[in-house]
C-alpha cells in the first residue's frame, strides 16, 4: 500500500500475457462481425438499387401501356359520335320522308271480344273429376 493523500491505493499485480490475450481476442471477434455485418449492408444496398431499376422500368413500360389505352378511348369516344351524327342524320331522312301515312278507322281492324266464362269452383273441380274418372286417370286399387 501506497499512500495517495489521504487514500490508500491498491495496484493489483497482473502479468502482462494474461492482460493481452482477451482483447485480442474480443478485437478480433469484433471485427469479424462489423465485417459481416458490413458485407450485409453492401448486399442490402445492392438489392434495393436493382430493385428501384426494375420498378422504375415497370412504371415506365406501365405509363407507355397507359398512354396508349387513353388514346384508344379517345378514338372509341370520337367514333361514338360519328356514329350517333350518322344515325341522327338518317333518322331525320327518315321523318322527313312521307312515306308513313296516318291511320283512320276504316284502316283498322275490329274483332269480337271472346266471352269469358264465369264458373264455379265447385263447377270447375267436379267437371276436371269426372273428366279424369271417363279417361281412368283416377283408379282403384293399383
């Protein structure tokens, strides 16, 4: 024991291999792992760079396939209105033309209102019975 002040101070006698050796050790497995740990993030860099390409080359093939789409509902919307122009112009041809004559009641034909019979249900029910009972529909035993 060493006086300090007023403290007393204890140096631990340690020989020097043994101090050495553990972090040695722990250095070196440090490095190992920040080295591994480096490869994975280089690797995960790669990745996520070759996957914005292709993304970014599927949106663009995606806005080309868009482009075209609009294009063809344009054309599809101009043809609808060629073609109801084409279908007005021939239905005023049509009106415009007298060779529709109007109807008059010596045109028309008449016919005779058939009488409906009112039966009884009673009436209805025993002819159909005795209807089945004349073509044996209805008939004993098996």
């Amino acid at each position: 024991m060493e006086p300090f002040g007023k403290e007393f101070s204890f140096k631990k006698k340690v020989s020097y291999k043994s101090q050495k050796s553990p972090k040695k050790n722990s250095m070196f497995n440090i490095g190992i792992i920040h080295r591994i740990l480096d490869s994975i993030n280089y690797s995960l860099l790669i990745l996520i760079f070759i996957l914005f390409f292709l993304s970014f080359n599927s949106q663009r093939e995606w806005s080309n396939t868009y482009k075209i789409l609009s294009k063809k509902k344009a054309m599809n919307n101009n043809l609808l209105d060629y073609i109801s122009k084409i279908e007005e112009f021939y239905v005023s041809k049509l009106d415009a033309s007298n060779a529709y004559r109007k109807t008059k009641p010596k045109d028309l034909l008449y016919l005779n209102k058939i009488e409906e019979k009112d039966e009884s249900f009673f009436k209805k029910n025993y002819r159909s019975f005795t209807k089945g009972l004349k073509d044996s529909e209805y008939q004993k035993g098996y």
